[in-house]
C-alpha cells in the first residue's frame, strides 16, 4: 500500500472525528479473494496506527477482517 502523505494523514483524522470515513479500494475487481483480504488487512492496520475512525467493518466470508 503506497503511503499517505502527513498532510492527507491529518486530514482525514481530524475528518473522521466529524464524519465517517469509508475506504474504498479501487479496481477490487481485478484483485483476488486472497489479494483482496489482504490488503483489507493493511489498511486496518493503517487506519488503527493513525488513529483513523470508521463506522465500516471488512467482512470476508462471514469473517471479520
């Protein structure tokens, strides 16, 4: 996952604690399942390290991501 620049970064966290902020990935349907969860993953694990609130929840096969 390319990274975010510092200015996008605080952006979106002063954004998120006034709106919900839903990541999209783009081209989904060129990934595989396997890619996909994946990079779900990553960027989990991105918005936890910055401080990033989402309402959104990846599910996978039933699974929580």
């Amino acid at each position: 996952m390319k990274s975010l620049k510092e200015l996008d970064i605080t952006s979106l966290q002063v954004l998120s604690t006034k709106v919900n902020v839903i990541p999209v990935i783009a081209k989904a349907d060129t990934l595989t399942h396997e890619e996909k969860a994946a990079f779900k993953k990553t960027v989990r694990k991105f918005m936890y390290k910055h401080d990033l609130n989402s309402c959104f929840t990846f599910y996978y096969k039933d699974q929580l991501i």
